[in-house]
C-alpha cells in the first residue's frame, strides 16, 4: 500500500501534534514519557492515533488548544465531513485519534 501525502492527508497534520505531546506531555514529567504513533486502515478510514502521557497536577501551560482548532479546520477544508479528530484524556493520557477518508487509487 502506497500513500502519497497530497492524495490522502494535508500537510501540518501530525507535526503540531508531536509538538505537543513533547511539550505539554513529556517535557513537564520529570521521569519523561513516550510518544505512540498507531497509523493503520480499517474499511475506508485511515486511523491516525497520538498518544502521550500527560499530568493533571502540572503547573505547566495548559495551551488554547490552537493546534487542534487548526487542525480540524485543515481537515474540514481538505475533506469536509468525511474526516474527524477527536481528542480526550484519561489514565493519565492524551489522545488524539483523526479518521480520514481512504479511497484506494487502482
């Protein structure tokens, strides 16, 4: 399976992301943390999932969640409604999980 980013994903998705996950996710931990990337395919959806940990007993900035609202914004305008990001935090961990649409090119 061969993707080509113009194709199936606008650019500037991921890199806010990881920004913030070293940022408002690991940086603040003393002990650091790790980043997961799970890209996978499921029907015609490519699932594109970020997780990092993250601190609610944190004295650091919380954000204004300017990369999401960016981000949503991007992926609205590239696909309409057929893409979702969705972001929530529990356990100890933020997630952010972005459904794209997958055509397959024959």
């Amino acid at each position: 399976m061969i993707f080509r980013q113009t194709h199936w994903c606008p650019p500037l998705i991921l890199q806010p992301l990881l920004e913030n996950a070293v940022y408002h996710g690991i940086e603040p931990l003393s002990k650091g943390g790790t980043v997961t990337i799970q890209i996978y395919t499921e029907q015609n959806q490519v699932h594109l999932v970020l997780k990092n940990p993250c601190s609610t007993q944190s004295n650091h900035h919380q954000g204004n969640k300017m990369a999401l609202n960016n981000i949503k914004e991007r992926l609205t305008l590239h696909f309409d409604l057929e893409a979702s990001l969705k972001s929530k935090q529990a356990n100890g961990e933020y997630e952010v999980h972005i459904t794209l649409p997958y055509h397959r090119q024959t």
